[in-house]
C-alpha cells in the first residue's frame, strides 16, 4: 500500500476504534438520544460518519462518484437515522474500516495527485489528496461528538 495510504489508514482504524469505544457499554436508549434540540444523535453520527468516509476516502482513492447523488442519497440518509441499536453501530464501523481499507488497499499515487470536480459543484474543486484527508479529518471530528454524547448521556443517566 502506497505510504500515505497507509498513513491515512492508521489514523481512519484509530478513530473508528475510538469511535467504537464512544459507543460501547451503551443501552439502546442512547442511540438516538439528543440533549439539546440542534444537536444529532449517535445514530446519526454513526450513519454520517461511515457514509461520508467511505465517499470521500474512495474520492481519494480515485472512486469519485456524484457528490450530488451523495448529499441526496447516503446523506440524507444518515441525518435521518434513527432506531440503530448499539450493536449494529459497532457493525456498521466494522464494516466502514473494511470497505476503507479495501479501496486504499488498490489506490495509487496517480489517485492522490487526480483533480477532482464535480460538474453539480462547480466551486468545489479538490486533489485526491484533499479528499483522503477530508475523509480522515472529518472522522476525527464526529468521533469528538461522539465522545462528547457518550459523556453527556453517562453524566444525565448514572448507573
């Protein structure tokens, strides 16, 4: 595997499994809690996590598709998940890291250097290497929320 490849890989395993360990240990009823009205729940959070990384890690990894048929399809989708139980969250991480895995697995350096544009977004215009990190720098940041949510369900529903 190309090395930035394999970078981006370690740091995608690391945050899913930080992810994982936000979820763990958690009842159902937490899945699709939410404490204040703008924020998302886990469900969501799962859901607009896998869905976003495996589009934009195969857009770095020269698997670019519609961002448009992404917004409107898996998106939307995940923003409105709701009824995950915790074990099939933990499921659908386990199997964001493998479908990840395998497209950095066949990607090359010629994938990270491609320019990609998508005739829907004129204005959004990225190298493949834009699009890896946007995938790893997005992951971090929903696993912050996560974590977060995970806190503030213990701190309201001690055991």
């Amino acid at each position: 595997m190309e090395t930035t490849y394999a970078a981006a890989l370690a740091v995608i395993r690391q945050s899913i499994e930080m992810f994982r360990e936000a979820l763990r240990g958690l009842p159902d009823d937490a899945m699709d809690w939410i404490p204040a009205a703008a924020m998302s729940p886990l469900s969501v959070l799962v859901a607009h996590n896998c869905s976003s990384l495996r589009f934009f890690a195969g857009c770095g990894a020269g698997r670019v598709s519609s961002i448009g048929a992404y917004r409107e399809g898996a998106r939307a989708a995940a923003f409105r998940a709701r009824g995950l139980t915790a074990a099939a969250a933990l499921q659908e991480c386990d199997a964001a890291e493998s479908d990840v895995a395998a497209l950095l697995q066949a990607a090359g350096p010629a994938d990270l250097e491609a320019t990609i544009r998508w005739p829907e977004e004129p204005g959004m215009v990225m190298s493949g290497a834009e699009a890896l990190l946007r995938s790893v720098g997005h992951l971090r940041e929903h696993v912050g929320h996560a974590q977060l949510m995970r806190d503030l369900w213990q701190a309201g529903h001690p055991s």
